[in-house]
C-alpha cells in the first residue's frame, strides 16, 4: 500500500532512515514512557495500536501518560492524559514551541545529535524564534500547558511520536 498511494512518505522514509517505513514497532509501545499523538484519531484509525496503549494504561497506569494534539475531542482526545487542542494548522509552530523549550533548557542529547542530524544549527535558529508566548497566542493553547508538554520530552527518557493519516 505504501508503494501505491503514499509515494512521497515513502521518498520522505527512505531519504531519512533508510527503509520506506515507519520507525516504530509493537515493542516500542509498551516500552515508551510517554505516547505523542499528533495528526492521528489513532482510536478510530488505529485501533489495535490504540488499544494496546490503553491495555497498558489500565495495567499500570503510571507507566505511560498519553499527548494527544488535535483540535477536535475524539475518543482519541478522550482517553488523553493531556489533550492539547490547538488551533487547526498550527501542528508545526507547536512542535517547533516544543523544540524551542527542549533546547533552551538542554534537554537534547548532543551526542546524538552529533551522530544523527544534518544542519542542527539551522534547525535551532528556527526553533529559538518560536518562544512559548508566540507559540501560545499561535496555537491557541495555554502557554503553562505548552511547558507542560514540553517538559515530558526532556524529563522522560522514551517519548514516542506517533502521527497517522
């Protein structure tokens, strides 16, 4: 299906990573610490993925907290720890607000970054003039609940994105 109908996630895939997939497996959901759902209605889309993080939630609940970014409240948002409804469109100025706060207070991990990243520094220049205010009035959101997610990115040690068509 991939070959057919989504060419250019494939080109995207292969140019990034290798492999015209996606980097994510059963075993990283019940490994991540934190689930970041953007783009994606995953209980409605998705439903075995969606169910095994809930499965996991209920067994454990401090195991795994849910982000869900979508401007509707689908059962998606429902079973959200966070819901962050932001502003239709704005999915990128949030995550660069994300990366914004990451780098500012040092979260990344520069020796990745040294051996997995191109143009790093062009990346920060943009991340740095997304501050949290600009990113709050831009994405309708609450700048307190900006930080909040942010802080999960560098504060937990596996944060999983995932996003879906």
């Amino acid at each position: 299906n991939s070959r057919l109908c989504m060419s250019s996630a494939v080109a995207g895939y292969t140019r990034s990573l290798g492999s015209d997939g996606p980097p994510c497996s059963y075993d990283d959901l019940d490994h991540c610490t934190v689930a970041f759902l953007i783009g994606t209605n995953t209980a409605e889309c998705h439903p075995v993925l969606f169910q095994r993080l809930l499965k996991r939630k209920r067994k454990n609940p401090g195991s795994i907290k849910i982000v869900v970014v979508d401007p509707r409240r689908t059962d998606t948002a429902k079973a959200a720890d966070v819901h962050l409804p932001i502003a239709p469109g704005s999915d990128l100025a949030l995550l660069h607000g994300i990366a914004h706060l990451v780098l500012r207070d040092n979260g990344q991990d520069p020796a990745f970054i040294d051996d997995h990243t191109d143009n790093y520094d062009a990346f920060f220049e943009v991340a740095a003039r997304w501050t949290p205010r600009r990113v709050a009035l831009f994405c309708n959101i609450p700048e307190k609940r900006l930080r909040d997610v942010a802080a999960l990115f560098h504060r937990r040690q596996k944060v999983l994105s995932l996003w879906s068509m």
